[in-house]
C-alpha cells in the first residue's frame, strides 16, 4: 500500500494571528524593559516618557463611578463582545489544516453521469516510463502533488544534466496528453548523476 503524505494548509487569517502575536511579544517586552530600568534607578519620569506607564495608571484611577454612564457601558460591552469573538475566530484559523497532497485525478467532464478517476500513482507510473525513455535518463521516480507533478531524475552524466531535464518535461507533458490525462506543470529536479566505473581490461 502507497502511503500517502500529509501537507499542512495556512489560511491567510493565520498571518494575522501572527502579527497580533508578534505586537503582544514586543508590548510584553518593552514594559519589561522598562521594568528593568526602574530596577537600576532611572529616573521615573525618563521612563514615564517612554513607556507613559504612570500617565496611564493615573488615567485609569482617576475613573470615577460617574464616567460609567449607560451607553458608554453597552458601547464597552459590545465592543469586548466583539472583539472576544473576533480574537476566537482568529484563533481558530490558527488552527492546522491537514489534507493529503496526494490525491485522485477527476477525469470527468461532465458530459455524462458519474465520475471517472484514476489513481494519483497511475498518473505517476506513466510520468515515470515517459522519463526513463530519455538516453540520459539513469533513473526517474514521480510524485503527484496538489495540483502538479514533480519528477525527480539521475541523468547518467554531468555534462547532459541541463539537455535531459528538458527532455524529461517534454517527455512528461507529452505522455500525459497522449493518454487524454490532464497536463500539469511539471517540476523536474535532478537528484544526481551515475558516474561510468567502466574499466579497459588489457
């Protein structure tokens, strides 16, 4: 049985999470600093002028019950409301999203009921005889990825490395478009070379 490889998909809101995560990180370590330069006997008021630490805990205690008034309290509640699920569904997108990078081929075109497939190592099979019927071909394995295909050769020498991934991908694209299969773009990247070891015997 093939195994199948997972792959991991970040939504975009993810990047967002990150941001948010980085401002926090660098809020957390610049009050921390600031801590720190209390701690050695910096003036408070350089430090104030930095941070406004003292500026904004004079703010906050100098609340009194009367700023509450009734809308300014709904207006606070809705708004943590909101922001409390906001923060939730950023934090769910944070979440991975594993899916196979490997998968079946759909051949139907909808011209007729029912779906035709054919199997992702099918696909492969044919990339790979297409590659090994290049003369610079030593070796060539295949793998269908999420929505293209990427062939892995050993050419049998140096010299031809550039000439035989070419030939490869001309091979490739040609097989898959003479057995009717889609045409993905194909990567090709050379794994190594099979050098001759061949000796005159006298």
């Amino acid at each position: 049985m093939i195994r199948q490889r997972i792959a991991l998909r970040t939504p975009a809101l993810a990047l967002v999470v990150r941001v948010l995560t980085f401002l926090l990180a660098a809020a957390l370590f610049w009050y921390g600093l600031m801590v720190v330069l209390l701690a050695v006997k910096v003036s408070p008021h350089t430090v104030n002028s930095l941070s406004a630490y003292r500026t904004l805990y004079h703010d906050a205690t100098s609340l009194t019950r009367s700023d509450f008034t009734t809308a300014r309290r709904l207006i606070a509640g809705f708004a943590g409301l909101f922001l409390f699920l906001g923060l939730l569904y950023l934090a769910v997108q944070e979440l991975p999203r594993p899916y196979l990078a490997r998968g079946e081929v759909d051949l139907d075109e909808g011209q007729a009921p029912g779906r035709t497939v054919i199997n992702p190592r099918a696909v492969e099979r044919v990339a790979e005889f297409a590659a090994a019927g290049s003369p610079d071909v030593a070796a060539a394995s295949g793998r269908l990825g999420d929505g293209h295909l990427a062939m892995t050769v050993q050419v049998r020498r140096a010299g031809r490395a550039a000439d035989a991934l070419r030939d490869v991908r001309a091979r490739v694209r040609s097989e898959l478009e003479r057995h009717e299969l889609p045409v993905l773009p194909v990567d090709v990247l050379l794994s190594g070379y099979e050098p001759s070891n061949r000796r005159e015997l006298s």
